[in-house]
C-alpha cells in the first residue's frame, strides 16, 4: 500500500500529525484555539444529530432552590454562596448519556446531572455526572468515544466489540470502566444518586487569592442502585421509570434533596499533590483533602410544560459567575466550547432567550444582535458595538478573575504525569468495595464483555488485570479466557499489546 494511501486528514484533506492528544500550552494545557483539528471534530460532531441532544438526550428536569450553610467567602467572592443561609432558584435535569430519547432509564450509563442557578450576577451553571471520573482526559478522543456508545453505523445496532475495542486502547478508561460495572453504573432513581463536577475549578475571593475546587452533591435520599437482572426487568416493565419517579415524588410533596460538598486545595499544596489536579480520569482521596460542607440543594417544583422547560433547557460550564473560574483541564477546556456550540447548533443562536434559560436575575445587557429566533426588543435602538459614546453597557473589571501562570511550547503533549491509571481503580476494587459489590462487577462486566471478539476480551482483561491481579483473573475465569496469556499481556506495554491483539 502507497504511503499515504490511509493517512488520516481532516476534512479538507490536511493530514493528521496526532489523533490522541490536543494542541496545548505546556504538558498541562490550556488547549489553544488554533488547534483547528480539534475544533474541527468537536464542531462536527456536535452536528452529528439532529435535533435531539447527541449525549444526555434522555433526561427530566425540576425547579428548586439551593441554600449556603457555611461561609465560604474567603474561598471565592460569588455572591450566591456570599452568606449563611441565602437561597438561589435554580432549575436541575438530570438523564443517561449514551441513549436515545426513548431509551430505557435503567441503562448502564453514567448519569448527567446539571444544575442552573438563577443569580443574581448571571446564570451559573454546574454540568456534572453522577460519577466523579470520566473515560477520557483529552477532548480530541471525545467524538471517537461516543461513536463507540452509540450504534454500529453499518447495522445501527449497539455493537459490544466498538464498545469493547476503544476502551481497551484507552487504558485511562479503566477507572471509569470499574465504577460504570459496577451497581453504581446503574442507579435505582436520579434521587438515590450523587452529582460531582469530576473536573477541577477555580475559586477565587475578593482579594484575589485562588483555589483549586471540586464539587460533590451528595444525595440525602442514600445511594441506591439497581443489580443487573433488576436493571433488566424495570427497562421492559417501565422504561421511564426514573423520570416518573422524580415527578411524582415532587407532586406528592416528597421532596429531593442533596447536600452539596466542596474539596478545596490551595495553589501551593496543588503543586505537590500526588495526582495531577486537572486529569479527569483520576479522583482526589478525601483522606488527602476532606470535603467541607457547604450548602444544600432542593427540588420542590415541576416542570410546566417539558418540552419548554426540560427539552430546552440548555447548560454550558461555561457559564461561571465572578468568584468561579475555569482551570486549565484540557476536557473542561474543550466543553466550555463545544456545550455552547451545541445548543447554538440544537437550539439556535438566540437560545439564552428560551424562559429556562434566561438569566432571571440579571438581565441581559450585551451587544449581541439579530439571529434565529430573536424575541425580544433586540437592543431596540441602542448601539451595537464598544466602545461606544451613548450610555451602552461597559465592561466591569471587578469580574476579572485572578491569573494563573501557563508556560510551555506549543505542541501535542502525551500525558506524562508520574501516577499512571491503574492505581485508584486498583485500590477502587481491592478497598472500597464488598465481597458483594466485586462479585457484581465480575458478573457485569463478563455479561457484557462476553459479546466482544476474543482478542478484544484478552486486551481488555489485561488491563482489569493491571489494575488488580484478582480483578483481572476473576474476569478471564468468567469468561473462559487463559489466565497465563491475559497475565503475559498485561505486561507488556500499551502499544506491543495492541499490536497483539489487533486483527
């Protein structure tokens, strides 16, 4: 075969240096907007359905309220969080994430859960999963990712061997993998589940000083899940169950609650920390940095109408208010574009107008005009620019967050940092779960693993094996696999096993 002949490109025939890793500034990022690979595939694929959400597009949604129960000022300046029992309206959806809108709600799938604040400094949005790591830390795999959780393009059938094949070769899924085969893979209802950031943010206060934070929204109905046969007997007998669950409790008055956890780091401990802050694939252990309690978080009021209210409400982490930040994690980076791009694409361009998702509590005052959609008085006869000389809108550097330093050469930076992605799902399934909780990972993951090519099965098995060698050994038993072979593959490096097990 000539050279070239399968080389990749992007759409106008430019050849691909790198697939896996985003252009960056420095190993740690931030991602630069002139990596037009990447943009080039996120803008793509948040195409690639129309017009229902490509992920999450299953979900249900309710009003409520979230009130601050300790001080927090010296962390960060929102004024939201600015005192002891202050209360913000917020409206929250939770849903599935690989399945179409009709699919059943008990699927094996992560679990989105976003919250929007009505503040009064604009509308803050957290967008988060009931998980509190992901399958991927660089964007410029996501588009590949999904396309393996959703159908075979040749069959449109779920097709366990795509599945199956990207995840083997992205060994930081392992982490993931393990909580998602897990019971925790499959919560009984959206109130008997946990919401978490996963990413890293920035706080900062009205002095200035910054810190690096995750969020936990911890349930106060108790974790519960569904086991595998029960998970399979509700998607037939009641495929909506969940969504019904969470109308139906509010209506009654029963309800739902969650109290919302902060883990906060200064920048001098990040530097020394032993994982890296900003690598969605890994967790902070709450014995290095314990939680603090900081507010709680109530759903009291349904929706209307759902279409309105839950089919058109739209959620970009983006969307901080003064006192929170971005912080250089290549996934964030790469949402707070593509989110928006999105529901650009879903909704059209004027979609901050949807009542849902208006800023209830500070209104709209910008330069942006015209557009699909627009309706409202559009600017009436106000200028359309800055600077500008009529009383127009001007920008308030009291909403400057803090600087942070970026340095590095501009390139594809492979991820280098000293703990690899085996270690926390190891000490996942060796210390935090039952005799229980491992019998019904095994037998989850063989159920579903089982279905995938055996070469497939191997490269997979190997690495459940570098995780925990009783991990991996009790999978390959299960699915009648040599254990000597998965244990000979497990040590051999990610680019050798592929090879190996290629077809």
């Amino acid at each position: 075969m000539a050279k070239g002949e399968k080389t990749l490109t992007t759409a106008f025939g430019i050849s691909v240096g790198d697939d896996q890793n985003s252009l960056t500034a420095g190993a740690r990022g931030p991602v630069l907007m002139q990596d037009v690979h990447l943009l080039e595939k996120l803008a793509h694929f948040d195409r690639e359905r129309i017009p229902e959400r490509v992920v999450h597009a299953k979900g249900a949604g309710a009003y409520g309220y979230f009130e601050v129960t300790a001080d927090v000022t010296k962390f960060t300046k929102a004024k939201f969080l600015s005192e002891i029992g202050k209360k913000t309206e917020v409206f929250a959806r939770f849903s599935t994430v690989g399945g179409e809108r009709g699919s059943a709600d008990a699927a094996r799938d992560p679990r989105g859960f976003a919250v929007k604040f009505y503040t009064e400094e604009g509308n803050y949005d957290f967008v988060g999963n009931n998980t509190p790591v992901f399958f991927i830390r660089d964007p410029l795999k996501f588009p590949d990712f999904i396309h393996t959780q959703k159908r075979n393009p040749a069959t449109n059938l779920p097709d366990p061997n795509m599945f199956w094949d990207f995840l083997s070769l992205t060994p930081e899924s392992i982490h993931q993998v393990t909580i998602l085969f897990s019971d925790r893979g499959t919560p009984a209802t959206y109130r008997n589940m946990n919401g978490y950031s996963s990413h890293t943010y920035k706080w900062y206060n009205d002095k200035g000083e910054y810190f690096w934070v995750q969020y936990h929204f911890k349930t106060d109905q108790g974790i519960k899940n569904l086991t595998r046969g029960e998970a399979r007997r509700i998607a037939g007998e009641d495929p909506d169950h969940a969504t019904r669950d969470l109308h139906e409790a509010i209506e009654q008055g029963d309800y739902r609650s969650w109290t919302l956890e902060m883990q906060i780091l200064t920048p001098e401990k990040a530097k020394d920390f032993p994982w890296d802050i900003f690598d969605i694939t890994k967790v902070w252990p709450h014995k290095e940095v314990p939680p603090i309690k900081v507010g709680k978080l109530v759903l009291n009021r349904n929706p209307e109408n759902y279409f309105s209210e839950v089919e058109q409400s739209a959620f970009c982490p983006g969307n901080v208010v003064p006192g929170i930040a971005i912080s250089p994690d290549k996934m964030l980076q790469a949402r707070v574009f593509s989110y928006h791009d999105t529901h650009v694409h879903r909704l059209g361009p004027n979609y901050h107008l949807i009542p849902v998702n208006a800023p209830k509590n500070a209104p709209e005052k910008s330069y942006q005009r015209d557009g699909f959609m627009r309706v409202d008085a559009n600017g009436g006869g106000g200028p359309n620019y800055w600077p500008n000389s009529f009383g127009g809108p001007e920008p308030d550097a009291d909403s400057l967050e803090p600087p942070f330093e970026v340095s590095g050469d501009a390139a594809r930076y492979p991820y280098t940092h000293p703990n690899d992605d085996f270690v926390q799902p190891g000490n996942l399934y060796r210390h935090v779960m039952t005799d229980s909780d491992r019998d019904n990972l095994i037998g989850n993951i063989v159920d579903h693993l089982g279905k995938a090519l055996k070469r497939i099965q191997l490269r997979q098995t190997a690495l459940f094996y570098k995780a925990d060698p009783d991990y991996g050994l009790r999978v390959a038993k299960g699915l009648g696999l040599d254990s000597k072979e998965v244990e000979r593959l497990a040590g051999m490096s990610q680019e050798e096993r592929a090879r190996e097990t290629s077809a």
